[in-house]
C-alpha cells in the first residue's frame, strides 16, 4: 500500500526545497511552541504546571527515538510514502490535542504528534541528500539547516500571541490546518527521490545495521562532532530565560531578542557553507564551525570566570558559537551520508537520534548543575566542541 503512494499527481524531477523547508519547520515548530501555553494549559486540566511541562520533554524524547525507524521504511517504501505516513500520524495527534479534557490525554496527544513530526526531519534530509549532487547538497543542507534550528526559537513567540489571542487550544488547530496543508501539498506535488528499495529489516537486523555505520570511521566522526555542537546550545538556550532575567536583572521580552540574536549567527555561519561549497573541502567546512564554537563557548567561559557577565559579553560569544553551528551542520550531515550512500534514511535516522538525545542530555545537566553563573553552560559547550574537534581530527 505504502508503495502505491510513490507516485504524485503533479510532480517534477527533483522535489522542491521549499517544500521541503516548509516540512522540516513544520517538524521542529511543535517542539517549543506549546511553552507559553502550559500555564493556561495547566489551569485548564487542573494539574501542575510541571506535570504540563512533562509534555515538552516527552515530545523531545518521541521526537529522538522516533527517528530510528523512519529511515529504514524510507529506504524500504520510497521517502514519498513515508513522509505521507509521518505527517497523517502527526495530524492525528495534533487533532487528538484540540479536546483533550484530562493532562493523560494530552501527554498521548503529544506523544503522537513527536513520532510524526520526526519523520520530516530524517525523510527531509534524505530526500536532499538523494536529489542533490556534488556541493549542492552543502548549500541544500545549510537551507535545512536554518528551518531546523530556527523554528524552534521562532516557536514561543508565535505560541504566546496564538495563546493571548484565541486560548491554549488554538494552538493544536493552527498547527493541525498547517500540517493538512502540508499533506495535500506533498500528496499533490512531491516526487518520490529514493533509488530502489532496500529490505526492511527486522528489530534486530535494524540495531546490527545502525551498528555497521557506527563502524565506519567517517560515519561516526561525522556524527560525533554533527551532534555535540549542533545541539549542546540547547544548554545554553534552557539557561538563557535565567542568566538575562535572574542574573542580568533583563526582561523577557528582552531575553527572547538576545537569543534572536545570537541565532541570527546560524544563519550567517549557514550562509557561509553555501558560498563555500566546492572551494572548501567538506571535513574543513565541519572542522572550522567545531572551531567558532570552541572559541565563542571558550570565550565564555573566561568571560564568567572573570565576573564580567554582561549582555554584550554573553552575546558576542554566543553569536561566535551560533556561526560555528551553522558553519559545521550541513558539512557534518554532507559527510556522514557520503559515508554510507546506499542506507542515506538510516544514516539520516542515526543523526537524529543522537541529535535530540544529546540535546535532551545538556537541557538536563544544565538543569541539575545550577550554580548561579554561565559556568554550567560554558563548560558543556567547551567540552562539546573539544570533542568535535578531537573526532574530526580522527577522520
């Protein structure tokens, strides 16, 4: 049945990245954006408001294991078709948000939505990696890379107007209009990019073949330092509302445009590998994003140690790490695919999942090592980018 779906009604011979974009920050938006609207939310179903958080850190952990299994149906049944599924389990659990009239349900409604927002973010990267050729699929990549990390930063804000606006719920209606959207617009017009199938492997035959990629050295270096600095900000962006607020004595909205800021870095850093793509190497391209961010999260260290935490010295560092960021995801991804070219969807599957646990990891350290200063932040972050910079050395 699955297969049936591989062919659009209208398509073309590559699938359109903005599309594809459109997709991915649809995936990552869920994410964060129920944030502003867990007071309300807890109000509402009569719970506390760190039961309602629960639904933030389950998505984030359905959204990380998830990941493991879209990438063998891609290669098994075609990107199209599994993409399709991926967004019909997302639109049911986000209609499955709209009357949840107990905090259970709305737990199970969001951890539906996770395991189907995460399909779009393995499928999307496999797709560009199967469409792409040479450089290009550096510059395809820096795109994603954008609509991936920024979405969840643009997500409060939205959700806090939504929210002021029409209620808590409103948010799941927005969300699922889009998603439907997405699912006639891919249906309609998206062409399938996989090339011939692949078994879909048991359990077992899954975790030996997730396995033999950790054993090739390119494929793992790649997703060592990939995932250490594209997600141990996560640290620093849980921390932030803290170090401007408590520490800084900072409003919120002002915090909120600081970490605008500062993630306008990744779109510059992003922008670079673009332009840099074919004239750079793609192991130089990831080696110098590890080294923006090991010099801006070192940057920071100093700056906390000597007591000299401002606005301006937290942003200037930041912003140098931000750069790294953008700089090293789309050469990392580039690598680690060109790695393992005949199993792009499980490659893509493994980054992901690694991806959000270590995210989900440093959200949680920073947490728990609460000290009332960046050291916390600063330290995760310098011992993320010293270990990318170590495996991209191994390569």
């Amino acid at each position: 049945m699955l297969r049936a779906l591989s062919k659009p009604l209208i398509g073309s011979a590559a699938p359109s990245l903005p599309l594809l974009i459109a997709v991915t920050m649809t995936g990552t938006i869920a994410m964060h954006i129920f944030v502003p609207a867990m007071p309300a939310a807890a109000r509402d179903l009569g719970v506390s408001p760190s039961l309602v958080q629960s639904t933030i850190t389950l998505y984030i952990a359905g959204l990380a294991f998830g990941q493991l299994f879209y990438g063998p149906l891609s290669d098994r049944f075609g990107r199209r078709p599994a993409l399709l599924a991926s967004l019909a389990i997302y639109l049911a659990g986000l209609l499955a948000a709209i009357p949840a009239a107990s905090i259970g349900g709305l737990v199970a409604a969001r951890i539906l939505q996770s395991l189907g927002a995460c399909g779009a973010l393995v499928i999307g990267r496999a797709m560009v990696r199967d469409s792409a050729t040479g450089d290009d699929i550096v510059r395809r990549l820096a795109v994603l890379t954008i609509a991936m990390t920024v979405t969840p930063a643009l997500a409060p804000a939205i959700g806090g107007y939504v929210v002021s606006w029409f209620g808590w719920r409103a948010i799941f209606v927005m969300l699922a209009a889009v998603v439907a959207a997405l699912l006639a617009l891919v249906g309609l017009a998206l062409p399938e990019t996989s090339p011939a199938p692949l078994a879909l492997p048991g359990m077992r035959s899954m975790l030996v073949n997730y396995g033999r990629l950790l054993m090739l050295p390119a494929f793992r270096n790649y997703l060592i330092a990939g995932s250490l600095c594209t997600t141990s900000i996560y640290a620093f962006l849980s921390a932030s509302p803290f170090l401007f607020i408590d520490v800084l004595h900072r409003s919120a909205r002002e915090a909120g445009t600081y970490c605008m800021v500062i993630l306008a870095g990744l779109i510059l850093g992003a922008s670079l590998a673009r332009r840099y793509a074919g004239r750079m190497p793609v192991r130089s391209g990831a080696l110098w994003g590890s080294r923006c961010c090991l010099v801006g999260a070192g940057l920071l260290l100093l700056i906390d140690r000597a007591h000299l935490l401002s606005v301006p010295t937290i942003v200037l560092p930041m912003l140098v790490y931000s750069v790294g960021i953008g700089l090293m995801s789309p050469n990392a991804v580039t690598g680690l695919m060109n790695a393992a070219p005949r199993t792009v969807g499980m490659a893509s599957s493994l980054y992901g999942f690694f991806q959000m646990s270590f995210g989900a990891l440093v959200t949680l350290i920073v947490a728990l090592w609460h000290d009332g200063s960046a050291l916390p932040v600063a330290a995760t972050m310098v011992s993320a980018a010293v270990v990318a910079q170590l495996a991209l050395h191994r390569l």
